[in-house]
C-alpha cells in the first residue's frame, strides 16, 4: 500500500507481469482497487478501466516486442 501511495496511484490500478510471480500477486492480492494483468493477457478494456498502470521491467520489453 506504501508503495502504491507512493508511485501516487489511483484508486483502480492494473499491475502488469511478465510472468507469475508469487510474492508480487502475493503482495497485492488483498489490496481493494489492484488488478493484476499478464502481458499474454492483457486487453484494451483493463487498460482504459485503470487509473494507475504499473508495468514491471520485463513486462515492458515483452510488450514492446509483441506490439510494436
């Protein structure tokens, strides 16, 4: 929650993973607003339906191979 309120996120936040990662889904599983997405996973609708968006590192490289 520190983190997030920190980076100023929203109230609705999309996290965005490579891959499944255990402690992060762990970490943010009960906080109310937080979503996370998988970059194999991710749509266009969970995007605009976020305030915040949060992308890990390798998320953004896989992302950028796959869409540009």
């Amino acid at each position: 929650v520190k983190m997030l309120a920190a980076v100023g996120a929203g109230k609705k936040v999309l996290v965005v993973l490579n891959e499944k990662d255990e402690k992060v889904v762990g970490s943010f599983a009960n906080i109310p607003g937080v979503k996370i997405a998988y970059t194999n996973t991710l749509n266009v609708y969970d995007i605009l339906n976020c305030n915040s968006f949060i992308v890990a590192k390798a998320a953004v490289e896989t992302i950028q191979e796959v869409y540009a």
